[in-house]
C-alpha cells in the first residue's frame, strides 16, 4: 500500500535551466511524521514547494492518498487534502486571529464558524487573542496561528518549512511537540527543519538532501545515529530521541 502523501523522483527549481531539486522522493504515511534534513543549499525547502504546487516540476510524480496531483496549482492541490506552512509570510499580520483563522477556510466557508471554535478550544491562546493583529504575537505564537490556519482546511497531509526558524529553544521545543501532537492525530506530516537534533527526536523517519538528491533516509532514531550525520549536523553526539 502507497503511502498517503509520496512525491516521487521530483525535478524541478526556478527557472528551467536551474534544477535544484534533482531527483528527489519523499513519502509520509497518515499519522507518520517525517523529517527532512541537509546543508544549505541541498533543495529542501524547495522540494516541498514543488509538492505543494508553489513550483512546477518538470519530472516525477505528486500523489496524496493515490491521487496523482503534480502540476496543478496550489489551490488544486490544497482542495486534494495537502495543508502548506511556508517559513516566511504565512499569517496576515494586519488582520486579527480571527480573521486569520477565517482565511484558512476559504475553501469551505460553511465550515467556517464550527472550524474556528475547534481552532479556538485546541489553542487556547488564540482564542485569548482571537480580536488581536496577529503581528501583535511572539515568534512562537505567529508560528501556532500559521499551523492552526494550515489545520482549518482538514489536510490529510501537512508540509512544514522550517516551522521552528528564528524561535527560542523553548518556543521551539513547544512546536515540535505540538507538530508530534499533530501527526499523532493521524496527519501525515513532512517537516523541513535545520534544527536536526531536536526535530529527529520527535520524528518517526527522516530523509537526508544533499545536492538536490536523496542522500540518505532511515527511522529518525538511526538517522541521528549514523556517524557522518553526526558530525555533519549533531556535533559528533549520538542522540536518541525522547524518552528511549
């Protein structure tokens, strides 16, 4: 059986002349989360603009529960089940909580009213700002209200991009662990990060990128355990995740 969200042997980049992404697969199952890691420059971020549809591949295959949805635009795409958090602008500083909350809806605006109450009861600290700007939170918090804008529109698969970048150690520990608490719910989630120690801790695998291409991929526990990761990402430090 095919995993829920696969994007198979996908090429593509910014321009037709540069392909970052050469070659690259990437599979999340429902209630998996999967964590991809790599130096600058290795085309993770770009791979998942790629899934999510913000790019056109020029080669490979997108699916989302067997359904084959590479090319189509991200509004297409995001209508197939696929929930897209980019690091950078993915709130609506201007508009309050609330409203922030209603934009992410706006494929199902019945489920409007209903959606945003379960928004509100799951974060409670929305809910105590629902009529503030959103530029008015903290790095952690805006990163919270992206995930809960992203969760209003029922993905079955979710795409994270460097959800923790800029944020403390603590903020940061905070959205991982609400990130596990999601895919735990049954979300398959594909998360880039450049924080590999903490994020593999709480992954169940991980993909290595190097140059465009897969380099290495495994359970996230082996991952951090394989000596040139090591030393390319931990310090040379085994690591095992929590509580094992």
């Amino acid at each position: 059986m095919s995993a829920l969200l696969s994007a198979e042997d996908i090429v593509g980049g910014y321009a037709s002349a540069e392909q970052v992404v050469k070659g690259v697969t990437l599979t999340a199952d429902a209630g998996e989360l999967v964590t991809v890691i790599g130096p600058n420059g290795a085309g993770k971020s770009t791979a998942l603009k790629l899934v999510a549809g913000l790019l056109r591949p020029s080669r490979g295959q997108v699916r989302i529960g067997g359904e084959d949805v590479a090319g189509r635009s991200p509004q297409s795409i995001a209508r197939a089940g696929l929930g897209f958090v980019p690091q950078e602008r993915n709130i609506f500083g201007s508009l309050t909580i609330a409203e922030n909350l209603e934009m992410g809806c706006l494929f199902e605006r019945r489920a409007t009213r209903q959606r945003m109450e379960e928004a509100f009861a799951r974060f409670p600290m929305l809910a105590e700002k629902r009529r503030a700007a959103a530029r008015s939170l903290s790095g952690g918090q805006r990163q919270v209200l992206a995930v809960a804008m992203a969760l209003m529109g029922r993905p079955r698969a979710l795409l994270l991009d460097e959800p923790t970048a800029g944020l403390s150690p603590r903020a940061a520990s905070e959205l991982f662990a609400l990130v596990r608490t999601i895919a735990t719910g049954g979300i398959a989630v594909l998360m880039v990060e450049q924080n590999a120690l903490e994020s593999l801790s709480v992954s169940d695998r991980a993909y290595v990128l190097v140059d465009g291409r897969n380099h290495l991929e495994g359970p996230a526990r082996a991952v951090a355990d394989d000596p040139d990761i090591r030393r390319l990402f931990l310090g040379g430090r085994a690591h095992h995740p929590a509580g094992e």
